[in-house]
C-alpha cells in the first residue's frame, strides 16, 4: 500500500502542533475590523453629532468656520488640544475633540518620541530575540507598538463616546506638588463624566487591554501569551501615568525655561549686546 507523502509523521509522545496560520489570519481580520468600526463610530458622531452636553455658545461654530477650506479643517484635527485645568468650568468633550485626541495621541511628538525610546530600548537587549538587534529589528518594534497604540487609542476614543467619558488629562496646577502627584495618578485609572465627576475609565480599560490581547494576532510567539498581554497592559497604565506628569508640569518648566533664558533675548535687556561706547 502506497503511503501518502503529505501524512504527517507523529511518534507516540510527541506533542501535536496545530498550525497557527489560518488562526493568525483570523484574528488579523478581526483586529481590521474592530480597527474599523472605532473609526465608523467617530465618523458617525461627527456627521450625526451624537449630544455630549450642552456646548457653550462661545465655543458654537460660527458661520466663518463652517465655510473654512478642508486643508484648515484637517489641520485642526493635528493641533493638540487646549491643557484642561481641574479648577475651570468644565465643558464636556465634543465628538470633534475626541477625533483629535485620538490622533494627537497616536502621533503626537511626545508619544511617538516615547515609543521609539521602547523600541530602542528593546533593540539594545534584544527582546524579543526574533526581531534581531538591528535596524531592522528595531523598525519591527516600533511598528508592533505604533500598531497597539493606535488600536488601542481608537477603541478608548470610541468607547469613550458610548460611555461618556473624557479622555483627556485636568491639570491642577495651583495645588501642592504632592496634591499633584495624587491627581496624576487618580487620573491614570479614572476619567470625567459627562456631570464633571470622576469614574472609573472603563473605556480605557477596555481600550489598553483589549489592544494588547488583540496585538497577540500580529505578534511573534514569544511574547503573544496571555501573560504577555497582561504585562503590556501593566506597562500601559504606566506609560499613561507618565503622560499624565508630562501635562501637568511641562507647562510649569516651559514657562521657567521662556522666563530664565528668554531674558537674554528680550529688547533692553542687562544681557544683550551693546555696542562699545566711543
């Protein structure tokens, strides 16, 4: 009896390895679809206008806005958002300002910054080893993080729509550095409801585990374990804590920075040049 070339050759004891192909493919889809439908809900609540609070009129467009070119309406939604500050009236987030915040902190310079510091980082140990310790490898990693990140930005923006909830940091700049340091992290795990009070941010619960379970699809096998995603997940919530300090005391060092070394440059100044005198 003739044996067929393509049977598979088990000896007794060894383990059977399923092929993981068609289950990868299946889960890439998945991931494009959700991908997808985060990006449908946002363009469904900016062309229907889903209600999140009453907007002030100050802050209604105007006619003059509404007539503005679509290259300035684009830019608009690349321009960072205004810093929020715990002691001003709060207005609730529009759908517009969640399409932004979406995009801002996928591809803002602090975050993008921030994910090629990991990258280089896992480039130097050379973790996980399938990628290598170049500069291939180190490309690799910084796709599989812009890829998480964006995925999970856009289900937080997405489901924060559904759920009411702001994304967006409150600074309180006018309390004690270690009121401040409470703020940061309460807001880490927390965010503001439609009523101004804080919950829980399930949205960004949602948003940071579901990214790095679903991130198993595309990842290499040695980090694509359900362990794996917990602790990326883990390390989410403290990448998102150090964001939250970046907002809340660049701006302090911003304006110490402008007010010691732009004294040199301002007209009259003691510092600046003067010609010699005759």
């Amino acid at each position: 009896m003739a044996k067929d070339k393509n049977a598979l050759h088990i000896k007794e004891g060894d383990p059977i390895k399923m092929p993981l192909g068609k289950h990868r493919a299946g889960l890439s889809r998945w991931s494009a679809f959700l991908i997808g439908a985060c990006f449908a809900v946002n363009r469904v609540a900016l062309t229907q206008s889903i209600p999140l609070g009453q907007i002030p009129q100050s802050q209604a467009p105007s006619s003059n806005q509404s007539e503005q070119p679509a290259v300035l309406r684009i830019t608009s939604f690349l321009s960072p958002l205004k810093p929020q500050t715990l002691e001003d009236t709060y207005h609730p987030i529009t759908s517009r300002q969640s399409v932004s915040w979406f995009i801002t902190s996928t591809a803002g310079p602090p975050h993008l910054g921030g994910i090629a510091l990991l990258s280089a980082g896992g480039t130097a140990l050379n973790r996980p080893e399938e990628y290598g310790p170049h500069w291939s490898g180190f490309g690799k990693r910084y796709g599989v993080g812009m890829a998480g990140s964006a995925l999970g930005n856009a289900i937080e923006a997405s489901a924060g729509l559904v759920l009411r909830e702001d994304p967006r940091y409150f600074r309180v700049s006018h309390e004690p550095f270690k009121a401040r340091v409470g703020a940061i992290v309460r807001q880490t795990f927390s965010a503001r409801r439609i009523d101004g009070n804080f919950e829980p941010a399930y949205a960004r619960y949602l948003g940071i585990f579901g990214s790095n379970f679903i991130s198993n699809a595309w990842r290499v096998q040695s980090e694509a374990s359900a362990q794996d995603a917990i602790l990326r997940s883990l390390e989410a919530f403290g990448g998102r804590m150090a964001a939250d300090a970046f907002d809340e005391f660049w701006p302090d060092v911003k304006r110490n920075l402008v007010r010691k070394f732009g004294r040199s440059t301002e007209p009259g100044s003691s510092d600046t040049c003067k010609s010699p005198q005759r």
